[in-house]
C-alpha cells in the first residue's frame, strides 16, 4: 500500500549547517498495516511523515501509494488519499464552524462536488452515529462551534474527520503529545479503535514509547535519519520500554561514524 524506496533528504545542503534529515530510507507498509515510528529528536520522524503527505519532496527516492508514483505531487493533490492528524489539537479543524460544518467538509475530501446542501439530514444522521463512537456526547452538539471544544474534544473530532473517507494512508505526528495524560490515553484508544474498524494503513510517530509498543502491528526506530530497528508484531508484543532503551544504546553504539556518514 504504501512504499518508499530509497529516499534520501538533506537540509541546508552545501552549507555549515547540512543535515542528513533521511538517509535513503526504505520503508514498505503492507494494506491494513498499522507501524509505530520512535527515536530521539531529530531522528528523521516527522520528515518521514511530511514525505508521505508531500509536505517535503525527497532529494532522491520516491514514494508510492496503492502502486501510484505520487513523488511529485503536492500535499493538497495528495489529500484525498491520506488523512492526517497533526500534534496541535487546533490544527485539524476550522474553530469558527459547528461540529457538523467541519465533518461535512471532511466528509466530502476527494469526492466530485456540486450544488447542494452542506449539512443534510442524511449527513447529520451519519455524522451522530459517527461521533457516538467517541463517547464524548458530541453527537448532541452538532451546531457547537468546534473552537469551543476542549483539546482533547478536539483531536478526537480531527482524528474521525481524518478517517472519514478511509483514506488509503493514515499519518498520525505525535497526535496525543499535547494532551493531559487523560484525553491522551482517550484519544490513543480511539486511535485504536478507528484504525481496526476500518483496516486503515496507519503511520504514526509518537515519542510515548509505551504507546507504540500497545498501538500497531509493527514498531520502527530512527536514528540520525535511518531506521536503526524493525519490530515485527510478535517481537513487538514480546518487548516492554526498558528493552526498547537498551535496544537503541545497543545499536547506537555501534554505529560508527563511517556507518552514519553514508
């Protein structure tokens, strides 16, 4: 479904300030696979997931989706294949639209569009039983404006919005990260749940390493710009975060310099 072959990115190339952000990164996701991203700061995860949306375009590489070359393409030709969650509650919704003005939006993301009604009845129906798999009590506050919703309220209405239209590639950025330790692991278990319900290929990059080992069916780790560690389903569930940490100093380690330099 998703498959990024020999991508290579580079900031600031040919000045005091260079950095390899990824290091020809081979990546491939199969239909319905859900893969967790770790590493420390500047370890080139978020730069993975701007790729995939075409936030970024890769120095060298591609990136294909369902078979489609989709390299060139800009983020909003891409949008209506790829649903996106970002870290910042504020960042996924229109404030000064009502709940049900906002999932109209997303409800119609890559559909032929024409003349009628924004919010019909039909949609508002949907749109309850929708929000009543949050269990928020939003589906009775459709006509609220979305700028009067907690954060956590808030990503949990963008993390639905996104997977509106089961878009082929999900990319989660660190989408709890700026929740209270609550709404966090609210919003982590509707990502779960979201997820299973609709089979969504699923990309997500957290620094809660309990978290990924709990979300997924596969676990990555990133350092300096690679991927330094491949978890698979059943190794993953046999780790716990202790292991995670000597597993990354193990192999920190013993990557030298001319191993990182390539």
């Amino acid at each position: 479904m998703l498959k990024i072959d020999n991508v290579q990115k580079t900031f600031f190339a040919g000045t005091v300030n260079e950095r390899v952000a990824l290091a020809k990164i081979d990546l491939e996701l199969a239909a319905g696979e859900f893969i967790t991203v770790i590493g420390s700061n500047g370890a080139g995860k978020s730069t993975l997931l701007n790729m995939v949306s075409g936030k970024l375009r890769p120095d060298t590489g591609s990136v294909l989706i369902d078979g489609k070359d989709v390299t060139k393409l800009a983020d909003y030709q891409r949008a209506r294949f790829i649903g996106r969650v970002f870290q910042d509650p504020m960042a996924g919704s229109a404030p000064q639209l009502s709940i049900e003005q906002n999932m109209s939006i997303a409800y119609e993301r890559g559909k032929r569009r024409g003349l009628g009604w924004g919010v019909s009845g039909k949609k508002r129906e949907l749109f309850r039983e929708e929000l009543k798999s949050l269990e928020l009590g939003l589906e009775n506050r459709l006509k609220a404006k979305v700028g009067l919703l907690s954060g956590g309220q808030r990503q949990a209405l963008s993390l639905l919005m996104a997977t509106f239209s089961e878009p082929k590639i999900l990319l989660l950025d660190e989408h709890t990260a700026a929740l209270d330790p609550q709404r966090a692991a609210l919003v982590s278990r509707l990502t779960g749940e979201i997820v299973a319900r609709h089979n969504l290929t699923t990309l997500m990059v957290t620094h809660n390493m309990q978290q990924a080992l709990d979300l997924g069916t596969r676990l990555i780790m990133m350092h300096e710009g690679r991927i330094i560690l491949d978890l698979d389903s059943e190794q993953k569930a046999a780790m716990t975060v202790p292991d995670l940490l000597h597993e990354f100093e193990k192999i920190k380690g013993g990557l030298d310099d001319r191993t990182l330099l390539q």
